[in-house]
C-alpha cells in the first residue's frame, strides 16, 4: 500500500513530498493500521502553517499542523523524514 | 488519486446540503473561520487623541522546544534583554513593528486599540516556520542546516503581526487570490518596515523577504523578491523560487491554501512597481495607499486580485487626487503585472 504526503505553505511555501510503501515499510504498515483518515477535522486557515496532503492507498486527506496528532503526526514524519 | 483542500464556497454549499455529515463538517469549519470576523465587526474601536503616545505590551514565551503554545513566559515589557537570543530578538522587532504601525499610520497595536503582543519561540524541534496562529505569533529556530532562526529577519516578525492586523481589518480570507493577497499585504508591510529601520528609500531596498534565514551552502539570497518574484533561490534541495510576477503565470494548485504563497508574487510585484515609480520612502505614499485600502472598510474578505487593485487606486485618487502621478503610479503598477485596475 502506497503512502504519499507532500507538505506545502509555511512561511517559506517551499513544498515537500515524500512516499513510501508498507511493503517495504514495516513500521509505515503498524502506522495506518491506527490512521482513520476519515475522522481528521478539516485544516483550519491559520496564516503560514504548514498543511499536510496525505494519500493512503487512494484514501486522501489535508490536514493542517495544529490539527496534526496521534498516529497520523507519526506517519507524516516517518514518511517525510525517510525523505531527508 | 488527488489530495484536495476545502474551498469556502464549496464549504458553504455543503452547508447547505442535503448530506447531514457532510453538511455538519462544513458548518463546524465556517463557524470556525467566521468566529474572528464577528468579533472584527463588534470591537469598537475608540479614536486616539492625536498626541496620544502609543506603548506596545510586549510578551515572549519560550515554548523549550516542545509544540505547545504559549509556553513559559520569558520576557514582558520593560524587563531586561534575558541574553537568550532568539527571546530578545523577538522582543526587539515586535518593538521596531509596533513603532512602525504607529509613526506612519498612527495605528495602536495589532488591532488599532492596543492589543498586546504575545509571541512563543523556540518551537518545535527544527522547527523552520512562523506563523500566525490568530492569537500570537510563533516561531521555530530553523533546522540549522537549510533554515536558520526565524527570529532573526526583522521582516518575518514585521510579515506576522502584519497577519494580526489583516485580520482585524479586512479579514481577507486565506484562500486562493484574497489568500495570496493577505500574504502579499503581510510581505509589503514586512519589506517597509524593514526598509523604514534602515532608512532606506525604494531605489535602496532589497525588495526582499526573509534575507538572512539561510544557512551557508543555500544557493539563495531569501524566500520570495518583491521586485524580481521567482529569483530568490534556486537550491538543489529546495528547488526553485515559485513565485509569478504576471498574470499570465498565475498558478492554479489546491495546495498552500491555493497556491496563496506563490500567487503573492504578483500583487507583491505590482507594489514594488508602484513605489519604485513614485520614488522616496515607499512607506509614505505606496504604503499609505495599501494601508488605507486594507483598513478603509471596502473591501469585502473575499476580494480578488483586480477588486483590490480597483480599490488601490480609488484609495490613492482619494488621498493625492485623480490625476495626480501617484494614482498614475497605482494603476500602471497594476497594469504592469496584468491586473486590470
């Protein structure tokens, strides 16, 4: 299953994007088993936060920085930090 | 496969929908953004006597690295440099900002009535991001690597609070061109109020936002260049500068709120055009025109690219009259990026 998260806003704009998949991925695989993409509130508009598109196996979200918690704010550091 | 964002009029016809979940999600996020503005337009503001001397009511928090707002205060007004750097920086140009809105345009504070000024550093673990959260302002000491502190540039400080004010005022909603209008508005007055701590008149300035933010080895000089959009960077590890200064490269994407810190390239074009040709201290007149039509009450916070310019112009006729240079100025400014005024 195919992961991909691409950042963008901030005070910079500057996008990033990174993906990854839970076949290769096992700790990425134990993390959306605890994600329900569904449940995320809407981002709310707060000048220069960051916003976060989240792709799980064709499941989409955007999620805003402050609403970012949980198992969902692990997996979009483990994916963007693989990126680094 | 496409992640989508929300826009307002597709949030508001979902409100009123004939789906119950969905009708109930969109009406908790209008509820939301519109708690701000309906406090905007019940805040009466008292008139200042002209002799009144305005003081900000400093206050900085460390959040010790962790995401948590406010954090433990650090520093309020008239205490000590604390010999943290990034808490006495803070201070120093939430100072110099404030000092700014109120000798140009006799503006008291953030929300024209003295509001104080509460700001967090030290957020987040390399953490390379400010931001304005509708309340405060919050800054991250950068990665070290890529991004230094955000305290450092006097105009990231002057571009936040300038948010708070936006907010206040003509509350433009940030989302597609109002969105990059408020970015642009917040860049401008970020650029002038740096440009007024320098002395410096328009023919001297940088033009740029965010000058001393990169570490060594970034192929860079800043974020954005209110006078050349799309040649501030051009970095391997960043890529290259985004931003549009025409029309005819406007760019439609449904990230950044709609692309608001790319599109802000082309409004931030047009005030550089317009202060260059008027000459002098760009606050004075270019900066008097873009301050009076934010805070004037005529524009509505959904207003796009060629309504604001519109109201440009109406502004500078008002204040230097119809046929003076600096309306001509105004309106070739706009014309110059391809915004019909």
């Amino acid at each position: 299953m195919k992961v991909t998260v691409v950042r963008s806003g901030g005070f910079s704009g500057i996008e990033q994007r990174a993906e990854s998949d839970t076949a290769s991925d096992p700790m990425l695989a134990r993390l959306v088993d605890r994600v329900d993409l569904g449940a995320v509130p809407p981002p709310g508009r707060i000048p220069d936060q960051f916003l976060y598109d989240i792709c799980i196996d064709g499941a989409t979200a955007t999620v805003g920085e402050a609403q970012l918690q949980g198992p969902l704010r692990e997996l979009v550091h483990h994916v963007l930090g693989r990126a680094r | 496969m496409r992640c989508t964002i929300v826009p307002p009029h597709i949030l508001e016809r979902l409100a009123g929908g004939d789906n119950p979940a969905l009708r109930d999600m969109a009406h908790r996020t209008l509820v939301f953004s519109s708690a701000a503005r309906t406090r905007r337009r019940t805040l009466a503001v008292r008139a200042p006597s002209p002799a009144e001397d305005f003081v900000p009511k400093r206050t900085v928090y460390d959040a010790e690295g962790r995401e948590e707002l406010p954090g433990r205060e650090a520093r309020t007004e008239g205490q000590e440099p604390t010999g943290d750097t990034a808490v006495d920086q803070c201070y120093d140009w939430l100072g110099v900002t404030f000092d700014f809105f109120e000798s140009a345009y006799r503006r008291d504070s953030i929300d024209g009535a003295g509001l104080p000024l509460l700001s967090t550093v030290h957020y987040g673990r390399d953490y390379a991001n400010a931001f304005w959260d509708g309340k405060q302002m919050v800054y991250g000491d950068g990665d070290g690597t890529v991004f230094l502190g955000f305290t450092g540039p006097l105009d990231v400080t002057g571009h936040e609070l300038t948010h708070g004010i936006i907010q206040y005022t003509a509350d433009l909603q940030y989302y597609g061109q109002s969105g990059a209008l408020n970015e642009s508005v917040a860049d401008v007055f970020g650029s002038l109020i740096k440009q007024s701590h320098l002395g410096q008149t328009a023919d001297q300035a940088d033009w740029l936002i965010g000058q001393g933010l990169f570490a060594e080895g970034v192929q860079g000089v800043a974020l954005r260049s209110l006078k050349e959009p799309g040649t501030a960077y051009d970095d391997p590890r960043l890529g290259k500068d985004p931003q549009p200064g025409h029309m005819r490269d406007y760019v439609e994407t449904y990230r950044d709120n709609g692309g608001v810190h790319i599109n802000s390239g082309i409004p931030n074009k047009a005030f550089y055009l317009a202060a260059t040709a008027i000459g002098g201290y760009a606050w004075e007149k270019a900066g008097r025109i873009w301050y009076e039509t934010l805070t004037g009450g005529a524009l509505s916070a959904e207003v796009d690219f060629a309504g604001f310019a519109a109201e440009t112009v109406r502004t500078a006729a008002r204040l230097y009259g119809a046929d003076a240079a600096e309306t001509q100025a105004v309106k070739q400014a706009w014309s110059g990026v391809g915004v019909r005024a």
